[in-house]
C-alpha cells in the first residue's frame, strides 16, 4: 500500500475526483514536474519478472514555445534515459492529497506530436503530445542479471544511483 494519510483512507470510501500527472526524471535530476498525464494504464503482477508496466501520454503546453517531442536519445522523454514518477492526486470538497504511484522506466515512444502556431513571424510549439511506454525498474536488475553476489551489489548500487 502507498503511504497516505487516514484522511485518504476516509475520502476514498465516498464520492472523488482523481487526476494523474507525472514527474519527469533523467538520472536524479528532475526535469519536468506535475506534467499531465492522459489515456493511461497500469498493470501489476508480482509474479512477472517485470512486476509493473504501463503507458499513458504527456501532454504539455510548454511557455517558452520547445517541443517535448524526443528525437533519438535526446528530449527529457527519450526511451531507457527518461524515467516517469506518476502522481495520483485525490480532490473531494476541500481535500485534496497526491500519492506517488512509483518510478518507471519510459521503454519506448510509440507516437509524439507536436502543435504549432506562427507567433511574431516565427513557428513555435504550443502543445507537445506524447506516448510513453514504461517499466518498472526492476527491468534493470532483469537486463543487467546477477552472475554473482558481487554483481548484484553492483546492480542494486547502480539502479540506486539511477532512481536518484
């Protein structure tokens, strides 16, 4: 269970609203924060060697008129460098709370787009959408495997220092 308060606990029991946004992260540096988060899903099964995947779109309205469009490895978005926080907010009446859903590994971009409009003479983006597909980061430990004690050490160190 996701660490939450008793009042949580209370508002979940009658009439709520939810909203999902996502925090971005490359390495431990965060680089975007309560972006929206659309069309998602979530499946969990700890009997899987990946216990947990899912995809979603990011949708975004950026104020200095950049995409968030990846291209290749580069884009705070880009497959195996990008890692996504999702944040589950409850509102009901005056309450309102935001669960952290775990971090994940974005495995691939199966669309991107983005709008644009000419502002002063020039074509700047206004709207960036994009498909993400993502894994638990247990897909780390499953990709780089344990030949040993040691190598697991290895691997637990190195997906500590990539999770932040």
């Amino acid at each position: 269970m996701r660490q939450h308060s008793e009042a949580l606990e209370d508002v979940l029991t009658g009439s709520f609203e939810r909203e999902l946004t996502v925090n971005v992260f490359n390495g431990p540096d965060r680089m975007l924060e309560g972006i929206r988060f659309e069309s998602w899903q979530s499946d969990s099964d700890l009997g899987r060697r990946v216990c947990s995947s899912g995809s979603g779109a990011v949708v975004h309205a950026p104020v200095d008129g950049s995409s968030l469009v990846p291209v290749g490895t580069e884009g705070f978005l880009s497959p195996f460098r990008a890692r996504v926080e999702p944040v589950m907010t409850i509102r009901a009446g005056g309450f309102s709370e935001s669960v952290s859903l775990g971090m994940f590994r974005v495995t691939s971009v199966p669309y991107a787009s983005d709008s644009v409009a000419a502002v002063q003479g020039r074509e700047v983006v206004v709207a960036s959408r994009v498909g993400l597909k993502f894994d638990s980061l247990e897909a780390d430990i499953d990709r780089w495997g344990f030949s040993s004690q040691n190598s697991q050490r290895r691997a637990l160190r190195r997906l500590m220092r990539s999770a932040g």
